[in-house]
C-alpha cells in the first residue's frame, strides 16, 4: 500500500521522482495480497504491482531515500545489504499523528486493520513528502 499510496502522491505533486517498492527478504513472484489491493481500489489508488520485487534485483546505488514501515527492514537494508543509515528513513517519523515509528503490516489482519494501515501510510507519506527536501534537483529514486 505505500508503494501505491507514494506513486499516487507523486504523480498528483508532479514530482520527478522513480519510486520503487520491494520487500527485504525475497518473495518474488509472489502475488499482490488481495486485501491490499483492495483497500487502495477502495481509495482509488492504483494498485501495486502483480507480484513482489526483491530489494536485491533494485539498483541500490541510485536510490537516494529508502522508506521503511519497520525498523527490522531498515537493519536488514544497512547491516545486510550495506545500505548508508542516513539513506534510511521509517514512515512514522512522518506521521503528523505521532501514531509511532513503526508501521506494523496489516498481514492476515482484518479489513479494519487495512484501513487503519492505509490512513497512517497517507499520513506519513503526505507528512514525508511535505517535509523533504530529499526531491529537490535532480531526479531522485525511492524505495519503500
């Protein structure tokens, strides 16, 4: 849901920005859950893609802002994939709520669950990207 919550709000904002979404540990070619592409459809946010990404298959060195949900993926991303800490940004630092750093995944959860997760996502992506100035020059990339 942040993948298509952040494509949306940069296309709406114009912004140059490529945005890609992978998962740390590797699920390729898994599909999209269905809860999730369904929450955004009730949103009229594009959905994510078919099938999952692998962070490992992303050009890591052009990434400029890697946005997690948990603080567990942002270790794996600078202990197991060497990513710089200062690239490394949670989502809830964002959220003008101040719900938590940590976004849990709404995974097996009920229809609530998602709902409650997209509204915080929109918040802290909203909150991300009024705040940034990650996005000014060139065109950046980012991951979630």
């Amino acid at each position: 849901m942040a993948h298509a919550i952040l494509v949306s709000e940069v296309e709406k904002r114009g912004l140059p920005v490529e945005v890609y979404s992978a998962g740390v540990f590797d699920f390729r070619g898994e599909p999209a859950i269905d809860d999730t592409t369904r929450t955004c459809a009730m949103h009229d946010t594009p959905s994510p893609s078919d099938v999952a990404t692998w962070v490992r298959d992303l050009p890591l060195d052009s990434i400029a802002r890697f946005l997690v949900m948990e603080k567990l993926h942002a270790e794996v991303l600078t202990e197991g994939y060497g990513i710089a800490p200062e690239r490394v940004s949670l989502l809830g630092e964002f959220d003008p709520k101040r719900r938590g750093v940590e976004i849990p995944d709404p995974f097996g959860q009920s229809s609530a669950v998602y709902e409650r997760s997209y509204q915080q996502l929109r918040d802290c992506i909203t909150g991300y990207l009024d705040s940034t100035d990650d996005l000014i020059g060139p065109t950046q990339s980012q991951n979630r």
